[in-house]
C-alpha cells in the first residue's frame, strides 16, 4: 500500500519551530527571565518552565527534520539512478545527506542543552546545526538545478538559491556581531542585555540576524513541499526468521500489507 501526502513533514516543521519560538519567547517574557525585545532564540528556552517546551517541542521537530531529509535523500537517490547518474557525483548525493543528518543531530543537542545550563554543549549543536544545515542547503540548491526539469522547476531553483546565499550571509552575521558583542558586554545577566552594558548594537545585529535565519530554513523546508506530493512510500518487505527447530515453520515469509489469518 504506498502512502503518499509526504509533504506534511515539511509543511509541519514550518509550522512547528516559529511556533515553537513565539511560545517559548511569550513566556521567558511574562516570567521575567529575559528582556521584551531582541534576545537570543536559545535565551528564551534556557529556563524553566519554557525551556521544558522549547525541549520538547525541537526533539519533535528534530524527528520530523530527519525523516524530511531521509525522504529527500531517497528522492534524490532514486533520481541519480534512474536518470542523474552523469549530471551528479554519487559522493555530492551522499555527502547532502550527512550534512542534513548533522543539521538533525545538531538541532537535537542544542534543544537539550539549555544555554544556561550546559553552555558548551549548547554551543557545539548550535553551530553544528547552522552551519552543516547552511551547506546542506546550498547543496539541495545545486542538486535542484541538475534535476531540472525531470524533478523540479527552475523556480525553486531560484527560490532556494536565494534562500541559501541568504542562510550564508545570516550565519555570518549571526556569529561575528555576537562575539563582538560578548568582548564589549560589562552587564550581570546576559539574558537580560541592556544598552548600558555595552555591545548592545552588534548584540541587537546579532540576535535579530538569528532570528531573521530561522525564518529562512522554514522557508527553505517549505520548497519541498511540492516535491514531496510527487513522492509514494511502499510498505517494507518485512522477513521473519524463526526460532523454533520445525523444519516446516523455520522459513522467511514475505508479508504483505495485510496480515494473513
């Protein structure tokens, strides 16, 4: 039985994370444990009680992330062997899906390491998850452009061309104002920066470039919307082998989607 309407997963996950973040920021606000303004994503889902939905919340979209860009790299995979095998390097096809696995397994670590609490943990998915999902973006961008048009059209190549020079100068403007910002800071409390505490402009730069960059990878997960209706997922061939020593029940059988009586 194959199951279509796949793309539901990338349509949930540009649902989910702003979601996500809206939520964890109304809260972290009422309760005080961050200024109204520009802070941090993580800084709004450091502290309890939101830090226990931003957790939440992002292992959900970590998952669904991952079975996205497992879904992809099936689509892409069965694309090279049937027509793309001398417009693509099998190693560019493969090496996309690492990198998306990284972004998934980057999302996942900083979702359970709260910036407060274990902050070099924090850090390390962080920039796992910006910077492979940056370069597993700029590669679908380049694998779209070689499946034009069996797959896809030159639009989305458009679209997700500017979407990925985007996450590139957003990465960039996320990561160097926020050093400088932390080399200039004199205040207490990082969570609520104010602008007597120096490094408040590249700090403001920093956040608001952050924010701007999570935006755009749910935009960039949103192009696969249209790919993914074109996609059907066949139930697995499932095989059985026996514990039991009867010669006539130790056999694999080949189940099909129904269970025989």
């Amino acid at each position: 039985m194959p199951y279509g309407k796949l793309h539901v997963i990338p349509l949930s996950l540009f649902i989910l994370i702003p979601v996500t973040f809206l939520i964890t920021y109304t809260i972290s606000v009422q309760w005080d444990h961050v200024v109204p303004g520009f802070p941090y994503i993580s800084e709004t889902g450091t502290l309890s009680p939101e830090s226990c939905i931003f957790a939440q919340f992002l292992n959900i979209a970590a998952l669904l992330l991952a079975c996205c860009v497992y879904i992809r790299h099936r689509q892409v995979s069965r694309w090279h062997f049937e027509r793309g095998s001398d417009l693509v390097d099998k190693k560019i096809v493969v090496a996309t899906a690492w990198c998306g696995a990284l972004a998934c397994f980057g999302l996942d670590i900083l979702a359970n390491f709260q910036e407060a609490r274990v902050i070099a943990a924090h850090m390390i998915g962080a920039m796992t998850c910006f910077t492979t999902g940056t370069v597993y973006f700029c590669l679908q961008t380049y694998l779209s452009h070689k499946m034009v048009p069996a797959v896809n059209g030159k639009i989305v190549v458009y679209v997700r061309a500017c979407l990925s020079a985007s996450t590139l100068i957003l990465t960039v403007a996320t990561i160097v104002p926020g050093y400088i910002s932390m080399l200039d800071f004199q205040g207490n409390d990082y969570k609520k920066w104010l602008p007597t505490d120096g490094g408040w402009g590249w700090h403001v730069a920093s956040a608001i470039s952050e924010w701007v960059l999570a935006i755009v990878y749910c935009a960039f997960l949103l192009t696969f919307v249209p790919e993914f209706r074109s996609i059907n997922f066949e139930d697995p061939v499932v095989t059985l082998i026996y514990l039991d020593k009867d010669p006539d029940i130790n056999k694999s059988y080949k189940l099909d989607s129904q269970i025989p009586e």
